[in-house]
C-alpha cells in the first residue's frame, strides 16, 4: 500500500498520521500533479495493482478495507 494524500498541507497530514497512529509513510501530492497524471477525478480513490505492476481495480469511494469479502476477493488475485 503506497497512501498518497493530494492536496492538503503537510502539517495537518503529519497531525492526522500522528493521531492515528498510522506507521507507514504518507506521500504528498500538495499540487494534485500525480493525481492528475494518473486519471484520479475524485478522492478518496483507491488503485489496486497486481505482482505486474497492472492495476486490476479502482475504487473511487471510501471503503472498509478490513472487510472479510474484500479481503478474500484480494487474496484471489494474488494467487
């Protein structure tokens, strides 16, 4: 999981990833530059991408990730 959030300033990201406690990077896209070089016209958007480097999903609203159907549907393309 690469999380990129576009377009809001870094202080309030590091507050919202301190909060949260999230321990992974966060990457930002202050100017929305990456966002629109990929084709993103909402947020949140998710881009699910294969072994290969081949997205074989997008996902243009909020979703629970920890959800057990998403989470088998994942691991099939895994395999």
């Amino acid at each position: 999981m690469i999380p990129v959030n576009v377009q809001e300033p870094q202080d309030l990201v590091e507050s919202f990833v301190t909060e949260f406690e999230i321990g992974f990077p966060v990457y930002l896209d202050i100017n929305a530059d990456a966002a629109r070089a990929i084709g993103v016209s909402g947020l949140p958007t998710s881009i699910l991408i294969d072994r290969d480097g081949s997205a074989v999903a997008v996902v243009t609203v909020a979703i629970e990730w920890d959800d057990d159907d998403l989470i088998s549907m994942m691991q099939r393309w895994t395999r």
